[in-house]
C-alpha cells in the first residue's frame, strides 16, 4: 500500500519503532527479528530506508525488511 512508506527507524527496550508518512508509528517486538535483537545498539541504528521507503536494510547484520511486513506484523525467524 502507498501509506506503508517508512521515514524514520528506532528503537525502544524490546521494540522496533518505525514512523510511517502518514503519522503512525508501527512497534513490533524485537522477538519477530532475531537478527535485530541480538545486533550492538551500534548496528541497530545503522539503517538505510530503500525502496522509496517500502524496505529497510541493515547492513552490517544483513538484515532487509519490507515496511508492509512490519506493518502487519510478520515476524522474520532467519
């Protein structure tokens, strides 16, 4: 969907946070990205947005995520 455009990455005790264009702001439990919970806080905010904002990728862990996932909750157990 357009409105699943990412814009900005962090991240709270547990939780991946990404703000949306539209103003939401996604939290979903590090536990559904075990690449990004074992990752150095150093690593975590070393993010690119990709895609036009449809994907985030991290790459120091090799780590690619697409923004709908997020959104929906889908938990990635690689």
């Amino acid at each position: 969907m357009i409105n699943q455009i990412a814009k900005i990455v962090n991240f709270t005790i547990g939780f991946l946070c990404v703000r949306l264009t539209d103003g939401r702001e996604i939290r979903v439990p590090l536990e559904f990205y075990p690449r990004l919970k074992k990752a150095s806080i150093k690593q975590r905010h070393h993010y690119e947005i990709i895609g036009l904002g449809t994907s985030i990728h991290w790459p120091e862990i090799d780590e690619d995520l697409s923004t709908e996932g997020i959104v929906e909750g889908r938990p990635n157990r690689f």
